[in-house]
C-alpha cells in the first residue's frame, strides 16, 4: 500500500515538470525538429545517403548528433542577442517579445524564437546541399566522384562541402 502511495504522488510531482519541459525549448528538441524536417524534404533515402547510414533510425541519430551543438550554439547566442535587447530597451522587449501579462515571457520567447530561425536555417541548407549533391551525383557523375570519391561516405562529404559553402557566401 505504501509503495502505490508512493508511486501515485511521485506521477503527480513528475507530471507537471514534464509539461513545462514541453514548452521549453532545448538544444535537443530544435535538433530533433530539424532533423524531422529534413527526413521529410529529401525522402528516406537521401536522408539516409547524407548520414551514411542504412537505417533511418541511424541516420536520425547521427542528424541529431550534427545538429545538436548547432542548435546549443544557436541557444546561447540567441540568450546573448535577446539580454542585449533587453538591456537597451526593456519596455519595448517585453511589449515585441511577451505574450503574458506585462510581457513577463519575453526572454523565454526571444530566445527560443532566435534559436529556431537560426537552425532553420542551417535545415535549409543541409537540404538545399543535399538537392544539389543529388543533382551534381546524377547528372555530372565523374566529377561528383573526382571531387568527392566514390566510397559510401562520398554523398555526405558532398552535402558537408556545399552547405558550408553556402553559409561561407551568406
């Protein structure tokens, strides 16, 4: 009887702090978000190509495992960015960023809100990458094996190559 009663109070304790875990936005749940996006927009198998990987469930992982310091970096310097604005001008950060009484959300909400467009970004550019990987791989065989090889891993140094590339020219 003891233990139930323990059991039942520890699932209301847990309950409440797995709801505002939800809400809260994590270097995790952004990788994850990003990496659900990207499986969506290249189809199983480029996604799985990008990763090298003959699973989806090892090429999700591997994503998130890129994608996660890019969404913790982004997190901090979206924290940095939004204490900046804030600093500067508190009554109009609450007013642009809050959604509660007295804007009182603000922080969280620019924060979390900087962060995404930062890893959606960085989403874009893996799969505008992998579209043009795909491409160079289909139409201009030879030089798409000059430059990346022709070993498994050939796909995903192509995608590595042309997304920093692009985040060089922007």
């Amino acid at each position: 009887m003891r233990k139930l009663i323990l059991a039942g109070a520890l699932a209301f304790a847990i309950a409440p702090a797995s709801a505002s875990a939800a809400d809260t936005t994590s270097a995790e749940a952004l990788a994850k978000a990003s990496c659900k996006t990207q499986k969506a927009e290249l189809g199983t198998k480029v996604f799985k190509q990008t990763y090298n990987t003959k699973s989806v469930a090892k090429a999700v992982k591997a994503c998130a495992g890129v994608t996660e310091d890019t969404a913790a970096d982004a997190l901090k310097n979206a924290a940095k960015e939004c204490k900046a604005e804030r600093d500067a001008d508190a009554e109009t950060f609450a007013t642009t960023y809050g959604t509660n009484a007295g804007g009182k959300n603000a922080y969280g909400k620019c924060v979390s809100g900087k962060a995404k467009d930062t890893v959606e970004e960085e989403t874009d550019a893996t799969v505008e990458a992998a579209e043009t990987c795909k491409a160079m791989k289909t139409d201009e065989t030879a030089e798409f094996e000059s430059a990346y090889g022709t070993k498994k891993n050939a796909f995903g140094k192509c995608v590595s190559a042309t997304a920093k590339a692009q985040h060089e020219e922007s």
